[in-house]
C-alpha cells in the first residue's frame, strides 16, 4: 500500500480528482457526482473523480475544436516530435504507471509493465509515420493534367476504451491520430479512471511544455451516458470504440445514423486448433498464457482450444498438470500468474457461465470457483477452469470475460477450420503444427475467417507493427501498425490542369 501511494504521488492523482482536462486545464464538474476507483487487487479505494457532467463536455469538445485549428497547420513531422517526446517521459514513468494498472486494473505486474511498453513503442512507430502519411499519384487521362491523392485530419476523434486495456488502447489511437493532425477526446472505462487520469497528466505536461493549446488531449469521465453523449455528437468525426460486440452495435448505430466514422474493436472468442503435428510442450505455453494471462480478461484471450482426436488426451493431461501449478494471488508479487477479475459482477458472470456450461453439458475437467481467504479478500479472485464440451453449445458461442477455457475434439483440419470459424465473432486465431500445408492452408482463404490468424503462437499477444482488429462481431475496425492511420485521416482527391483548354473527362463534348 506504501508503495502504492507513492506511485499515486508520482502520476499526481489527487484523492478526489476533477472531472475533465482539456490539456493542460483541468475542470470542476458544476455537479459533483463522484466516481470511486477501487482496486480488485485488495478491495481498497484507489482514489475519486469526479463525473464529467453536460456542460462539462460541452466545454471539452468546444476546446477541442479550437485547439484543431492550431494542431492541423502543425507540420506532421513536428507532430511527430512532440509524440516522441511523450514516449520519452512514458519510458520515465514506465514503473510507476504499470504498477498503477496493475492495481487499477488486476492484471500482473509483468503485463501493466507490458503495457506502458505498448505504448512506447506506438509512440515510435507513430514519430516515422509522422514523415510518411503517404497518398499515391495517378495518370490522368487527359492532357497536361496531374492527379494526386492526398489525407488531411478529420478533426476530433472521440475514443472510447475499455477496462481490460485501460492505458495502451487509447495510445493506439491517440498517438496515431496526432499524428495524423487530429485533437482527441478520450472517455476511458468508468472501472479504470485513475489510470486515464494518469497518462492526461502526463500528455498534458507534454503539450504544455511545447506551447501547444488546450483540447488537443481531452479527458472526460464518465459511463456509458456519456458515451452516449460521444457518439451522437456529430461534431465528433471519428468514433474510435473498444468493448463488447453490445456496445459496439450501440456505438454504431448512432454513429452511423448521423454518418459519422466509427472504428470498433469489440469482443473476440478465439481459438487455437492444436493438430497431431504440433510440438505440444510450445504448445502448451501458448494455450496456457492464453487463457489464464490477465484472467482471461483480454480480447485474443484463447477461449477454445480445438485438438486433434490423436493428441487430445496426451494434451488434456499436460493442461492439467500445468493448470494445478497455477499460482494465484496479488499481480503485483511476480511469483503470481493470475491476478483477479476486475469487479464482483465479473465473477458473477463467470459463475453463471460454469453453471450454463454444465447445463448444456460441459463436463469440468479442472473446476472453476472463487477463492476464498485473507489473499483473496476482494472477492474477485478465481480459479481457472477447464471443460470439454460442443462447440455449438450457447455459452461456447459467447465471450466470458473470464479464465474458462472450452476443449473442442477433431479428425480432420477441414473440421477444425470449420468449428474454428462457426462462432459470430472473429478477432484471432492460431494453429499449432509443424506441418506446412496444414499451416498454409490455415493461413489460406479458406482458413481462418480472423482479422489475426498465427502459426505457433498463440492467440493473444499481439505486436504494435501490424493491424489489430477483427471481422464479424469484433467490428472490422483495425488499429496501430500498418496503414492503420488512414482510418484517422480523409482522402482527398486532387487533378490539376496545367493545359490552355479545359477538356471533360470520358472525353464528353460541351461547347459553348
Ligand atoms: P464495455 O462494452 O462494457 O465498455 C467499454 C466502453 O464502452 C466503456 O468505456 C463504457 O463506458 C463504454 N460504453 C458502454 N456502452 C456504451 C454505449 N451504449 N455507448 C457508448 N459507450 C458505451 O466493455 P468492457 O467490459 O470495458 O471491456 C471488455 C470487452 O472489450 C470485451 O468484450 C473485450 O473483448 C473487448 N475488447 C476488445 C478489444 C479489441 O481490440 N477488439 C480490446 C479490448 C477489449
């Protein structure tokens, strides 16, 4: 707890914080409802914020909009130094934010560090974006005539993320959409405020530091009504939403009712197809990490694990001797490896899908419970569990925010590709095999239907270099690596005539 404190002290929470900044100002809410962050580490009160009301926001995203004006005439590669200087102070302040999101948040100490890693390594790959930016140039097919596309910013990008990734969610989006010339508002998850407060802290010094105005990173604070507020806003172009598929077909209808942009990263129940070829010690590595790393709390968390007939029971035996290892406790003590779910109605939702499973007949093959005890005195710590069931069952088509890890039988690769892809959503996916045609024709377009499909890796983990997102229920949107920006961006489309005459194209007459 000491520990914590100072860490507190370092990021500047105070124990009741306000309610909104628009960069470098922070705001008092008129009405001071207050929102208690409590960890799910040890049930404590982190700190308080207070909640963005309506006149709140409407000074945000007026701010925002003024500060567009000044951030969009800035050279994209000057953009780019100022995020390069935000990465530097996230390398200074890597320890102690980690171990905040590690508390705030329940996920292992290791991860929180992960995390803050994350983001750095967005802000680098965001400073070289911020010198490419490219558009292409086309022939145009008339004479002295020169046509061109090129991507200016859109304007205010609203970001809206969820608990499980309270801090690099928002830099996925935030460093490249500074980049890209646009000013941000971010609505983080009402179970993880104190950790947004945090990074506003730090972007704010940032800013302040290079004479840049208020409202180019905004923070408000609030649940989902004023997410609500965001995505009927239409002077918010850009909708960037993390969280579950019934958020996001929430998001996305109002967004799309004004014709706005919405990106959306939404839930995943992904699966890893472990074939008779496959080194099963790797294997198990990658299946395990899967599905019990950050409690099963991450969208790629591995949900099912597809084996062959031949290997099933020799894997089957190895998970659960490794299972049996597991130790479960406080995340930030690094003999840990599986910290709590993030509040009570988690575990209840946990607790409910064991008893739907068993109902369609799962049977348990390593059982599921909470842990009780002065280690586990917040309630939200439980044991990961394990069981064999159909893969048309309901509950195997849901995503349980949770460590319940789903065992799937099959004799032939077309099979397992097939049950692989028959659930509504498609985030990511993996096949362990030695076997190249097993893993081409995995990779193939009669593969894997995932926005991410791996060959001996498992399904969680991604790197910041390539696109992340997913297809069918997980949204379609694709954030970081990659051409991702250009979801940040507008195109335009520009021809220019250098020619004495003013010739239509399709070589349509019209004299006068
Ligand atoms: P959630 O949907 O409950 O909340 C996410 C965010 O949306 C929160 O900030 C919340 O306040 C806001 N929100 C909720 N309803 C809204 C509405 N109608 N309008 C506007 N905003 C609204 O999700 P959660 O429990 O915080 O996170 C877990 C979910 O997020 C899982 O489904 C997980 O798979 C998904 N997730 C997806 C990705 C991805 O990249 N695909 C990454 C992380 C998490």
């Amino acid at each position: 707890q000491n520990n914590i404190s100072t860490v507190l002290k370092n990021l500047n929470i105070l124990d009741l914080n306000p309610a909104y900044s628009t960069g470098s100002e922070w705001g008092l809410s008129a009405h001071s409802q207050i929102l208690d962050s409590c960890s799910p580490v040890d049930g404590k009160r982190i700190a308080g914020v207070r909640i963005t009301s309506n006149e709140d926001y409407e000074i945000v995203v007026n701010k925002a909009a003024e500060a567009f004006t000044f951030w969009r005439n800035l050279p994209a590669p000057k953009r780019g130094d100022i995020i390069r200087q935000f990465g530097d102070a996230l390398r200074k302040n890597k320890d102690d934010l980690g171990t905040l999101v590690s508390y705030e948040m329940g996920k292992s100490l290791q991860e929180g560090l992960g995390e803050v890693q994350e983001m750095i390594d967005i802000c680098d790959f965001a400073v070289g974006l911020s010198r490419q930016l490219y558009g292409l140039t086309m022939h145009s097919e008339r004479p002295n005539h020169r046509m061109y596309e090129q991507w200016h910013p859109l304007g205010i990008v609203g970001v809206i993320s969820a608990f499980n990734f309270p801090v690099a969610v928002w830099s996925w989006n935030t460093a490249l959409a500074w980049i890209c010339g646009n000013v941000c508002i971010w609505k983080p998850s009402e179970k993880t405020p104190i950790t947004a407060v945090a990074c506003q802290h730090i972007i704010a010094g940032i800013f302040k530091a290079n004479g840049v105005p208020e409202g180019v990173s905004n923070l408000i604070i609030g649940d989902r009504q004023i997410g609500e507020l965001m995505a009927n806003d239409s002077r918010i172009a850009l909708i960037s939403a993390t969280g579950s598929t019934r958020m996001g077909k929430a998001v996305a209808a109002a967004v799309a009712s004004r014709l706005g942009k919405s990106l959306l990263e939404l839930g995943g129940n992904n699966a890893i197809i472990i074939s008779q070829h496959a080194d099963l010690d790797m294997s198990l590595i990658g299946a395990v990490f899967g599905a019990v790393g950050t409690a099963g709390q991450r969208c790629t968390s591995t949900r099912r694990l597809i084996i062959h007939e031949s290997v099933y029971n020799a894997f089957t035996e190895k998970l659960v001797k490794a299972y049996g290892q597991l130790k479960i406790g406080n995340p930030l003590d690094q003999k840990n490896h599986v910290g709590p779910l993030i509040d009570k109605e988690a575990v209840a939702g946990y607790l409910a899908s064991i008893e739907k499973c068993k109902a369609e007949g799962g049977k348990f093959i390593v059982e599921g419970g909470v842990l009780t005890g002065p280690e586990y005195a917040s309630g939200c710590y439980v044991q990961p569990c394990i069981a064999a069931v159909e893969n048309d069952y309901k509950i195997v088509q849901h995503e349980t925010f949770a460590p319940i890890l789903y065992l799937i039988k099959y004799q032939k690769l077309d099979q397992a590709i097939l049950l692989q892809n028959d659930v509504p959503q498609g985030l990511s996916s993996a096949i362990m095999t030695l076997n190249i045609r097993e893993a081409e024709q995995f990779l193939s377009a009669t593969g894997s239907d995932c926005g991410i499909a791996n060959v001996n890796i498992g399904t969680s983990g991604a790197e910041i270099g390539g696109a992340f997102g997913g297809e069918k229920e997980t949204g379609g949107g694709r954030e970081s690596g990659s051409d991702a920006w250009r979801a940040y961006m507008r195109r335009q489309t520009n021809t220019i005539n250098y020619a004495n005459t003013l010739p239509l194209a399709q070589g349509i007459k019209f004299d006068l």
